[in-house]
C-alpha cells in the first residue's frame, strides 16, 4: 500500500516537472485539470489569447474567397503538464466573409488544412497572451501571413 502512495507522489512530481511553459498572461484564469490517478491539480493560466481569426484571400484580387473547406484542430496550453482544455476539431466552408472567429481561451495554436480547386493547403498559427492572432492563407499561391497584435481585437 505505502508503494502506492510513494508511486502517486513521483507521478504527480514527473507531471510537474514534465509542464511545459504556459503562456504568462496578464489575468489569472484558473484551470482544473485531473491527471491519472484521478489526482486533482489546480494551475493558473494568467489572462488568455486575445483571439485568433482566420481568412482565405484570391492571390489575385485580394479579395475572401468563398467555397474552401477548412478543418482546423487546436492545440490546448498545457497546464503543469496537462492540456487546459480538449483538443477538438471544427470544420466549417469559407462563404465570401473575411474573418472567421475561432475559441482561443487555454489555446497555444490551431494548425489548419484548406482544401480548394483539387490543392490541400496547411498552415500553423501561434496565439501568444493579450494578442491576437490574424491569419491569412492566399490561393493558390499558399503564401501565408501571420501576424499577432497585442492588445487587439480585430484584424485589418
């Protein structure tokens, strides 16, 4: 029984030892997260991403373009090891607006695959804290430009 015990200890060590660095954000946000063994590890994730928003441009007209399927997947923050949130996927069809809004509370980044005219097209776009993220794919380049603005909530 004590080697039980010796053993949730070290595995509750290794997991914080093993976290990866978590955004420093402005306002503290705290997290719950249950680790293996059901032990219960409580973190705070100062402030959050600003946001992240996402386009398709025509490399010619520089203008949204419409009818590009779109899956993105996110990539949670880690908190004392553990992901603050569920990894999900969204798939949604571009239809001719500019920016399309994604969730990025206790997110890191979302990677993207874009599917148009027969060309499957990936980006990867970061979120960093108080910032938010603007990312554009233009086709059928697959030029990509990514940009991130502190204090922010609208991307030109």
């Amino acid at each position: 029984m004590r080697w039980k015990a010796i053993v949730a200890v070290l595995l509750v060590v290794a997991i914080g030892s093993l976290a990866l660095n978590v955004y420093q954000f402005a306002s503290p946000r705290s997290v719950t997260v249950t680790a293996s063994l059901n032990v219960l590890t409580t973190c705070s994730i100062s402030g959050q991403p600003g946001g992240i928003q996402f386009r398709v441009l025509s490399d010619s007209a520089l203008k949204p373009v419409a009818g590009v399927n779109v899956t993105t997947v996110n990539i949670p923050a880690m908190c004392n090891g553990i992901p603050a949130t569920s990894q999900s996927t969204q798939m949604f069809k571009t239809n001719g607006t500019e920016w399309f809004n994604l969730p990025s509370d206790d997110n890191y980044q979302y990677d993207f695959v874009a599917n148009y005219l027969g060309h499957s097209y990936t980006l990867t776009a970061t979120l960093r804290p108080v910032s938010l993220t603007c990312a554009t794919l233009f086709v059928p380049s697959g030029r990509t430009n990514i940009t991130i603005t502190e204090f922010q909530n609208v991307c030109r």
